[in-house]
C-alpha cells in the first residue's frame, strides 16, 4: 500500500509520542503540568493512542448498560477485553488507509450526509443544524456520531470493494451450479409474514407505565377489540414529526421470517393470522405484533444466479475478509508499546517473518532519521 513506503513521518510521529509512554509530563505555562497522550501502537503514518482507547472503551461500556448490565458488570467485561479492543482499532485504521488509497472518503462522506437526513425527516426536523442541537439537547455529540458512523462505512465500503465483490464476480458457472445443486434447500422461498404494530415509545416516559399500557393493549385485543382502531388511536410510531397509524393502521409491511430480527421470529413463530403477539421490549419503546397474513414456505427449489453467488459470497465472506486484513497487517507497518505488545500482537496473527520485517523497517527508519 502507497502509505507503507512514507515511514519517515510515521517515525517522526512515534518517536515524539513515544517518549510518552509512562506517560511523560511536559511543563505547560507557570509550571503547570501536561500529560502527553500515550501511544499504544503505530500503524502505518498513524497512531493509536491511550485517548482513542478509553473512548471506545466508555461506548463499549455504554452499550452494555443499555442491553442490562450495571456500570460495575459493564466495566469488568469491556476491560477483560482490552488487547481484543486494541486489536480491533488497529484492524479499522488499516481499513481507514485503505479506504482513502482507494478515494472512497467523498462517497462515504454523501452517505453519511443521505443518512443524518434520513433521520432528520424521520424526526419531522428540517435542517441538519436543527438536528444537531436536538443531538446535543438529547445528550448526544454529533461531532462523535458522524465520525462512527463514517469509520463503519468506510471499513464496509472497503470489504465490498475488495472482497465481497472479487468473490462474487470470481465465481464460476460450474461453481454456482454445483452450490446450487449441493445446497438446494437454501433456494426455497422461505416463509412470509405480513406485519401491523402499535407501538409505544419510552422517549420521555416510566417504562413500567408504558409496559403497563401495552399489556392493557393486549388484553383488549385478544378480548376482540378491532386492531385498525386500537393502532390508530394509540400507535406513536412518526414519520416527518406525524403519527403514522391514523393512516397506516399500523401496517408495517411484509418480511421473509429468515430476514426478521431473532426475537420478533420467536414472539411470531406460533401466532396465527389475525391474532396478536405479547408486549415486546424494542431499543425504544414497546412492540405489539399482530401477524396479518402468513404465505407458506414453497417446497420446490428455483435457481437463481445472483441469490446463489449472494448465498456463497456471504459464506465465504468471513474467511475472506480475514484474509484481507492478514494481508493488510503483513504489508504495512504495526508497531505496538511494550505494554501492550505480548496481548495484542498474538491476536493480529503476524508471521514471525513479517514480524522481523516489520522490527527490519522500524531500524532502517531510525537510521533514516539520524541522517543529516
């Protein structure tokens, strides 16, 4: 890769930042002192440093308490898994460096921008500056927001481009065919459902009052209340700031039962047409599903090229990618502290010739740097 032969600013970068690593205090003004941020790795012309670390620390933790783990629990799982992290950020700056050798960042960057407006008319709000400050007022940075969300789809942009669509053009007719043939099931239309909900938000509210109201909702429903009028009048689902059921009736639409999320197949699998599931707990609210229309799954299989380079493509697409990262991390530089070396490096799977490639690189750049 063209940012594997710049070692001399990436050496320039590590041997200032690194001196930081106990981490070392320089004198600000009056004698107050600094703390120089740690570096835990380089990575090609760019650093990973303690700050990067502890902020995806502090999301991970996030994340946990928000799926049912106190603070303490939340804490001790995330740091259990501190080299694995440190792993990962240095696997997503490759595939950032990648990203930006390929010049990706200017059609990343218009569908983060397609996206923040998407939320925003969901949202009923009309400009992206409205949007941010309902972000800061709901305790949210969009700043932060924006910069996930464009990493993610730079790494995903990266691996369809260089992986997943390689695989799927690379493979053969006879090879589709014999897939086809060894894995017929797989090509039966599966099962349909036709879905309407009422939902309930939590934004601003008890939950137990809102668990309270679904299960009332629920109650009426299999008492044979009428679920166009109950959605109707009691559905919080918006759409540009406006309820939608009024409309809708709570029409969700129709969804193949492999594609639906986990718990929502469950709650459904034994409801039959017209009869309603349980209250179910959503990300942001509450959920009652009632199944409108079931089409059964079809019992002859039915060739198609492109479902069947998708199928292969998605199976084989984790050793692939893995693949590509090995590669990634073997042709660039990755130079990781001492406090961190001996449980990182293991799980970035570097040969012991890339290894001694990498330390062969590092020592030609020093003596590059001692050069007048």
């Amino acid at each position: 890769m063209k940012s594997k032969f710049l070692f001399l600013v990436g050496t320039l970068i590590f041997a200032l930042a690194i001196l930081s690593l106990t981490p070392a205090r320089v004198v600000a003004q009056e004698g107050e002192l600094q703390v120089v941020d740690e570096v835990i790795a380089q990575v090609n012309d760019d650093v990973i440093t303690l700050s990067m670390l502890k902020r995806e620390t502090k999301e991970r933790i996030e994340a946990l308490k928000q799926n049912g783990m106190n603070e303490q629990q939340a804490t001790d799982e995330v740091t259990k898994h501190q080299f694995e992290l440190i792993a990962t950020l240095i696997n997503q700056q490759l595939l950032l460096q990648k990203g930006k050798e390929l010049d990706l960042a200017s059609e990343v960057e218009a569908e983060v921008n397609r996206r923040m407006l998407d939320v925003a008319k969901e949202q009923g709000i009309t400009t992206i500056v409205k949007l941010d400050q309902a972000m800061r007022e709901s305790g949210l940075d969009p700043v932060n927001i924006r910069q996930t969300m464009r990493a993610e789809m730079m790494k995903q942009a990266v691996f369809q481009q260089e992986v997943d669509r390689k695989v799927y053009l690379g493979l053969s007719m006879d090879e589709v065919k014999k897939y086809y043939e060894a894995n017929k099931d797989k090509f039966r239309k599966p099962e349909n459902v036709t879905l309407s909900e009422v939902y309930l938000s939590l934004t601003g509210k008890n939950e137990a009052d809102v668990k309270a109201r679904a299960v009332d909702l629920v109650t009426q429903l299999r008492a044979g209340a009428d679920f166009a009028k109950i959605a109707a009048a009691n559905s919080e689902r918006e759409k540009n700031g406006v309820r939608t059921a009024p409309q809708d009736k709570g029409l969700v639409g129709t969804f193949e039962v492999p594609s639906l999320r986990e718990d929502i197949a469950a709650a459904i699998k034994n409801v039959k047409e017209g009869e309603a599931t349980d209250a179910l707990k959503a990300p942001d609210g509450y959920q009652i599903l009632r199944v409108d229309k079931r089409t059964a799954a079809s019992t002859t299989p039915s060739f198609n090229d492109n479902q069947v380079r998708e199928a292969m493509t998605i199976e084989r697409q984790p050793k692939e990618r893995e693949s590509y990262m090995q590669n990634l991390r073997s042709e660039g530089f990755i130079k990781i502290s001492e406090n961190y070396r001996a449980g990182v490096e293991p799980l970035l799977k570097l040969k012991t010739a890339d290894a001694a490639k990498t330390a062969e690189k590092d020592s030609d750049r020093k003596k590059n740097s001692k050069k007048p």
